[in-house]
C-alpha cells in the first residue's frame, strides 16, 4: 500500500526521474554553498545573512512547484503564447533599460518591490519556444524555409540579441549560441544560417565599436584585458594591468582555487568570499573548489553534463518536432551558460557575469531555470504517453 507521501511524489515528480535527482541535488548544494559565501554580508545589517537565506529558499520552494505544475502539462499549450511574451519582453528590456534598477553599472531590472525581475531571462526563453515553433513546423517539408521565414527568423533573433546586449552583453551572446544549435537542430539551409549569424554578429561588433549601450566600453575593456592576460609576454605589462578592478577579481578567484583544490578548507571555512565581489553568483564555482577541493570541482561538471545526455535523451524519443526543438535549445542554454560561469572561474574566458544555473544567488536566474526545466520533464512524457497508447 502507498503511502501519502509516495502517492504526492509520483503524482507531482513527474517525467524523467534522472533530471528531477540532478536538479533536486544541484539546487541542495547551491543552497549550502550560498549560506558559505552570503555570511560576508553580516555587516549589511543585523539579521543577514539569514534574511537573504530565507527569501532563497522561499524562491527555491516556489520554482520547484512552478516546475512541478509546467512539468504536469502540455507544453505544447504553454508554449503557445510564447510570441507574445517574447513582444512583451522587448518592452520590459526597454523600459528596464531607461527606467529599471541599475546593479553593476547596467539597468536590466525591473524593481517589483519584493522582488527585482530581469527580462532578459523571460526573452531568452520566450525566443526558444517561438524559434521551436516555427523550425517544427516546416521540418516535414525543407521547402517551406524561404527568404520571407529567413527575415522572420533575423528580426526575432536580431532585435531580441540587440536589445538585450544594451545592458547585458553575454546574456546576448548565449541567446544567440542557443539559437544557432536550434538553426541547426532545425535543419535550417546553411546558407540563411550564415547570413543571419553573419548580420547578428555584425551588429554586437558595431554596438561596441560605436560604444552604443550601458556595456559597451566594459565589454571591449573585458575582452581586451582577457586577450592581454592570454597572450601578453610582458610582466610589466601584465603586472601594470593586475592593478584593474576586473583582473584583480580574476586573480583572487584563481587564489581561491589554488588554496583549496588539493586541500579543501572545508564548508563555510572560505577566506576569498570576503574579498570576491560577486561570491556567491559569478565567482561561486571559485568557492566551491576552495571549501570543497578538486572533487566536487569535477563532480559539479559532470552534474550538468549528465543533465545535458538527459536532455538529449529527451530529443531522441520525443514523438513531436517541437518537442525535440524545445528540449534542446533549453538543455543547451542551461549547460552552456554553467559551463561559461565555470570558464570565468578559473580564468580561461572574459568576464561575463553569467550565473551557475541551479547553484548561483539570483531569484529571476532560479525561476526561468524551473520553467525551463519544467518544459524539458513535460517533453520527457511523451515517452510514457506513447508506452500508453
């Protein structure tokens, strides 16, 4: 006989089993190595860390039944009104833009009072879902990819990458990496791939050459400095640009890493959380390594590459073109976007401020991350509705 609570989990833990394990574990140990690294900010205010703690776990509680309830239903219903969400971002980025909240020398917020929104997160899914709407559509008939359904493509893809690179340039540059897979996953003509990559990529160049946007200038400067740090021979020079804000964050993650890779200071035991700006989101895998040594390094890696063969295997039994679309333009925007924040860490791309999925701080970060995985474990039923037909 099921108990109650085995009769509650099968009936809202739904859809592949494996996802939910890395997803529960992952979002478990992101809450442990965020109360390490939130503790620097006791000096905020008499009841910090634990009020920060406290509205994490109440957002954590609250994603986990959003993705629970989406993974419940039809995606193909939810993912209906995704134009008009995607229309509807477009205006939440521009007034983020001119009237939002600025944290790190950017307006991408929308201060709800209780809660600051980031748009650029509900675009980017918004913009997975219509461009698996439309590539599913036409996969039974190549034909029907034209110039008038290569212009469409360009301007969602294009405005959606320009507006968000106005203030949050490596958000855009994921958006655009998530929708060339899905081009291809689409089997879009080569030749429309190129000339749309060829106009997007155009663009960002000349938004900062031109210095247009909030990012601009700090986007040549990271670029420029990680250029500088890979290839530069010179230890005056290189001593001389250690001195920047941005390379000073550089080498204290890397310090972190070095003290704590082959001897793990253990939990809560960091010393570079005191010092790292963004501890507990850009620079969080740096801490993991320095409390809980190379193993967890390596394990949290592999985590999400076990996720991304998931979610592959999602595409491969799912019965519906959008379906396996959906599946991979979300599996491929969740482990690429871990994958760029690991990179940071240890110093082997420009800075970017990109959050670990599941792991890092961030209440809007953790809720489109549920949405999105929510999708992934509704598309992983068509397996067991196909067993039941």
């Amino acid at each position: 006989m099921e108990t109650k609570i085995s009769k509650y989990l099968k009936e809202h833990l739904v859809g592949d089993y494996q996802i939910w394990f890395i997803v529960i574990l992952l979002n478990i140990f992101g809450l442990l190595i965020q109360f390490s690294t939130k503790s620097r900010m006791t000096m905020e205010g008499p009841f910090e860390p634990l009020t920060s703690i406290i509205k994490t776990i109440a957002i954590l509680i609250g994603s986990f039944y959003l993705m629970s309830w989406i993974s419940r239903q039809n995606y193909i219903k939810v993912t209906r009104l995704s134009n008009l969400f995607l229309f509807l971002s477009w205006g939440l980025i521009l007034f983020a833009f001119f009237f939002g909240e600025s944290k790190g020398g950017a307006s991408r917020w929308i201060n709800l009072g209780f809660v600051s929104f980031m748009p650029s997160d509900m675009a980017k899914l918004c913009l997975t879902a219509s461009l698996a709407k439309i590539f599913s559509s036409r996969q039974a008939d190549q034909s029907q990819y034209n110039i008038v359904t290569a212009i469409v493509i360009l301007i969602l893809i294009g405005v959606t990458c320009f507006l968000i690179m106005l203030s949050n340039f490596s958000t855009s540059i994921l958006i655009f990496l998530t929708s060339i897979v899905l081009m291809f996953f689409g089997r879009v003509p080569i030749k429309y791939i190129s000339g749309i990559v060829g106009i997007v990529a155009f663009l960002a160049v000349m938004v900062v050459y031109l210095g247009i946007g909030q990012r601009a200038t700090t986007v040549r400067n990271r670029i420029s400095t990680f250029m500088t740090r890979a290839f530069e021979h010179d230890k005056t020079k290189l001593k001389e640009m250690n001195k920047s804000d941005e390379n000073y964050q550089i080498n204290l993650s890397k310090y972190a890493i070095s003290t704590g890779a082959l001897i793990p200071k253990g939990p809560g035991n960091s010393q570079y959380r005191y010092l790292l700006s963004q501890a507990e989101s850009d620079f969080i895998y740096a801490i993991i390594l320095e409390e809980y040594g190379l193993f967890m390094g390596i394990l949290i890696p592999l985590f999400f590459l076990w996720f991304m063969w998931r979610g592959s295997s999602v595409i491969r039994y799912s019965g519906k073109p959008l379906g396996g679309l959906l599946s991979a333009g979300l599996t491929f925007s969740i482990v690429i976007q871990a994958f760029i924040n690991m990179l940071v860490a240890v110093g082997a791309g420009p800075v970017t401020g990109q959050p670990l999925p599941m792991i890092s701080a961030g209440g809007t970060s953790l809720v489109f991350t549920a949405i999105s995985i929510g999708l992934i474990l509704s598309i992983s039923r068509d397996k067991e509705m196909e067993t039941k037909i």
